[in-house]
C-alpha cells in the first residue's frame, strides 16, 4: 500500500509538472499521512540532514574541477593529444572522440561537462571532414556518460551517501567497467564508419606527437594525482575533490595560461547553480527515503519480486530493467535518489554486494541519460551540434546498444567487476 502511495504521489507531481525536488518531498509527506505519522520536524530534520553531509561536499569541487579543465584549456590538449596518435586513422575523428572522453571521464565526474566539451571541439571539424554529424554527436553522447562509471564519479559520490557504501571502493570499481564501455564505443564505431568516405588528417610525425603528448602531460596528471592519493589513503574522496579542482585552476592560470578571473567566475557561477540543484534533490530526497525506511518499502518491493527470490541474477536483471525503463522518462541523480534505498536492501538480502550493485546500477542510470525520450545528454549534443532530437536519437543507436551489450556481461558476469575491483584494495 505504502509503495503504490510513494510512486502514485511521485508520478502523478512530475505529471503535473512539479520539480523532480518537491515531487520526492510530497511523495515523503504523502506517506506520513497514510501511516498517520506526520510531523513537520521530521520533515525539516530530514532535509537539513540530506544537504548536511561531508562526502557531498566532493560534488560542487568535482563540477567545479570540470569547468576549470573546458575553460583552462585541459580538455583541448587532451583532444589535441588523442588526434595526434589516432586521428590519421578512418574513422580517426571518431576514435579521438572516445579517447579523450575515457580521458576526461577520469579527470570529471559529469557527463553533461565531458559530452558539451567533446561536442563543442570535435562535431564542428567532424561536420568540415565529411562525418555524419547526427551519428558523430550520438557517439559524443555516448562517450560522456562514461564520465559517471569512471572515477572521479558524481554518480558513484551520491550512491554512497545514499547506501552508506564506500565511495573509494565504488572509485576503483568502476575503473574496469568505464574502460569496457569505452573498448565497446570503438567497436561499435570501427563497424559504422568503415564504409564512410570521410577526409584523412594527415600523419603526424613522432617529434610533434611527442610535443602535444608534453603539453597533454599537466592534464594527464590530475587522474594519477586522485587515484594514488585514494590508493595510498593520503586524501578521502571529498578531499581529493578540492585537490581536482585547485590543481585544474592552477594548471589553466600558470601553465597552459587561459584560465582568465572571468572565466574562473563564470565556472564559481556555473558550479554554484548546478551544486544549489543536486543539494536540493539530495535534501528532498533524504525524507522521501526516510520514509520509505519507516513504511518498509523495500520489504513490500520484496515480495512483488519474490518470484524472482531464488534467483539472484534474475532479481538483478529486474531491477536493472526497472532502472533502465525509469531512465527513459527521469534523469540521472532523481533515479539514483529514488530507487537506491528501495532496490540495495533487497539486492543485500539476496546476497548481492553493495559495490557491484552500485557500479552496475551507476552504469545503467549513465545509459538512460541517451535513451529517449528524455536524454539529457542527447539533448546537449544536438544543441551544440545544431541537429533535430530524432537525428540525434538515430545516431547515438549503435552506441548505445554497445554500451548495453556491456552492462548485460556484467550482470551475467560478476567477477568482471569484482576481480579487478580487488586489484586496487
């Protein structure tokens, strides 16, 4: 009863065009009235206590680290240095394109920030050498939400804080996982564009690819900086945010010298408005989810899944159904917040662990962000690359098929997330 109040609630204020925010606030409330349990302080407890939180302190340095990089120049030479080693190759273009989102997905946790820099450099000199521009900005798309699966991972930050899970743990991972979705782009790139006639960037000798190679080097750093720093425990992952974030500053100001104080503003105004709108659904979220605790609805989930019970990969299959059906009509951080504490104590109960629950979960809320008809990212792609929605929708396909093709290996295989996730403790 309690679980059908929760989603009637929620469904029916996002239909009404409510803010995903107070949409998850009401569906809280709602269920306190059903179970004769409201009480305003715990409403006011409930959301100071979601905002008040220190890993998510990590979330507005880890944007903030990602605005510094596409203003201070960093993603540029990351771009310039993948096109010096692969870009002579057919397709080139293409493949450079994958690189360097495997690339930045390592230096930043969003996917929104690494497909709008990846759009905004390569769709405009994919479109001058012949690309089809619609399948070009569907493998932009789908080369940003990499950024999620591998660390630094906003995704990853907010499924800990609501699952109590180690954030570090979920950081090493996820490693393995983004770089298989990273091989299978390019597979799926190699199949497409073999039969297009598209122009060759001429081969660059060894000395200049060594030049871009030297000038890529400050940026390629930052990835070794926060790993090592998790890896020997010297920060915590909050902390390594604000290492991210200072070292980007420091890089775009006094090495590659671009970063000017108006574009440091400009990326403090832009953080501080998309950190004000991640806070206030973390804040919402946590007495929807105090709720759902109370009124057990994980438990009555439970047993509408209880014919899958005797099965684990069954019960995670569902699930992962479940989340990628959502992912069609929510977007990323409102599914992670809703569905986290109502699918992780059935997947525990069943035996499932939290971390591999959490990468492939984090994984399946990345790909929602390219499926229609909301997808958030294809939604940047073809305002940066000045398409039609559909043209973008039919280019991202063959890439997100790949990208699923993945997800589904690793719900059948466990151990490609859980051995290498070992490797790194």
């Amino acid at each position: 009863m309690s679980a059908a109040i929760f989603l009637g609630t929620l469904l029916g204020a996002i239909a009404l065009g409510m803010p995903i925010a107070f949409a998850l606030l009401f569906s809280g409330i709602a269920i306190m009235l059903v179970l004769g349990q409201f009480d305003p302080q715990i409403v006011v407890q409930n959301t100071i206590g979601g905002a008040d939180n220190f890993v998510l302190m990590a979330v507005p340095f880890f944007i903030l680290a990602g605005e510094f990089m596409n203003a201070g120049g960093l993603s540029k030479r990351i771009v310039d240095m993948a096109g010096a080693f692969v870009g002579h190759l057919r397709g080139g273009l293409g493949y450079v394109a994958i690189i360097a989102a495997v690339l930045l997905a390592s230096l930043s946790g969003s996917a929104v920030a690494d497909t709008a820099a990846l759009a905004a450099i390569l769709v405009p000199m994919m479109r001058s050498a012949g690309y089809d521009v619609g399948r070009a900005c569907g493998l932009m798309a789908a080369g940003g939400i990499i950024a999620p699966v591998i660390p630094p991972s906003i995704g990853f930050l907010l499924f800990g804080v609501v699952a109590n899970v180690s954030v570090t743990k979920l950081f090493f991972a996820g490693m393995v996982p983004g770089v298989m979705m990273g091989l299978s782009l390019v597979a799926a790139w190699w199949l497409v564009s073999r039969r297009e006639d598209t122009q060759l960037t001429p081969k660059l000798p060894w000395g200049e690819r060594m030049v871009l190679l030297g000038k890529g080097f400050w940026a390629l750093l930052l990835p070794v900086i926060i790993i090592g720093g998790l890896k020997f425990g010297i920060f915590t992952p909050t902390e390594a945010a604000v290492v991210a974030a200072m070292y980007a500053m420091f890089v775009g100001v006094v090495v590659y010298r671009e970063l000017s104080m108006k574009d440091v503003y400009h990326s403090l105004l832009i953080t501080a408005r998309t950190t004000a709108v991640v806070l206030l659904l973390a804040a919402m979220a946590m007495v929807a989810s105090y709720m759902i605790t109370v009124a057990d609805i994980p438990g009555q989930v439970g047993e509408w899944m209880q014919v899958f019970a005797g099965n684990q990969l069954l019960l995670v299959t569902a699930m992962m159904v479940v989340v990628f059906l959502a992912g069609m009509v929510l977007d990323f951080i409102p599914i992670v917040l809703i569905f986290t504490p109502v699918f992780l104590p059935i997947a525990i109960q069943a035996g499932v662990d939290p971390v591999y629950f959490g990468v492939i979960f984090i994984m399946n809320c990345s790909i929602g962000m390219i499926t229609p008809p909301v997808g958030v990212v294809l939604n940047v792609v073809s305002s940066i690359g000045k398409i039609s929605m559909p043209q973008a929708v039919k280019g991202v396909m063959p890439f997100l098929l790949a990208e699923a093709v993945v997800l589904v290996a690793l719900i059948l295989f466990p151990a490609l997330v859980m051995v290498p996730a070992g490797w790194w403790r």
